[in-house]
C-alpha cells in the first residue's frame, strides 16, 4: 500500500468520527476539529481495523495524531516488518 491510498484511509477514519464535515487533507490539524476523548478512541479503533494493526498504549499519544500525516507515520510503525 502506497502512501497516498493509506492518506486516502485515515481521511475516511477521521471523517467518520467528526462531529461535523469538515474538509480533511494531510496537513488539517485534526485537534482543531472538535475531536472529542470518545472519538478520539473510536479512531483508534477504527485505524486498527481498517490497517489490521494494533495501536499499543504507549502510542496513543497527541503528537502521533496532530494530523494525517503523523497518523500515517504511526501505522506504519505499528504495520509487521515485511522480511
């Protein structure tokens, strides 16, 4: 998966959880969307299954969530080392 269709799956997670449509691109600063604690959770969900990954706690952090980019950042570091 390249990284414009796992840019292209983010957006469509994060819009999923938005309380309203906003227009979403790699760079949209997702805490100014009015992203809440429960949606916040729900994305995690929703990035694991949509990536079939597991997002350790350690991880959940504001900085790997700032917006598409780092989030694509973190999938991948969470995605199986391919040998």
């Amino acid at each position: 998966m390249n990284t414009s269709e796992m840019e292209a799956i983010i957006i469509d997670n994060v819009k999923q959880i938005l309380p309203e449509k906003f227009e979403i691109e790699p760079g949209t600063k997702l805490l100014e969307t009015g992203i809440d604690s429960m949606s916040f959770i729900r994305l995690v969900v929703l990035l694991e299954e949509s990536f079939g990954v597991v997002i350790e706690d350690e991880e959940i952090l504001l900085e790997n969530f700032a917006n598409v980019g780092t989030i694509r950042s973190l999938i991948e570091r969470c995605l199986p080392n391919k040998s």
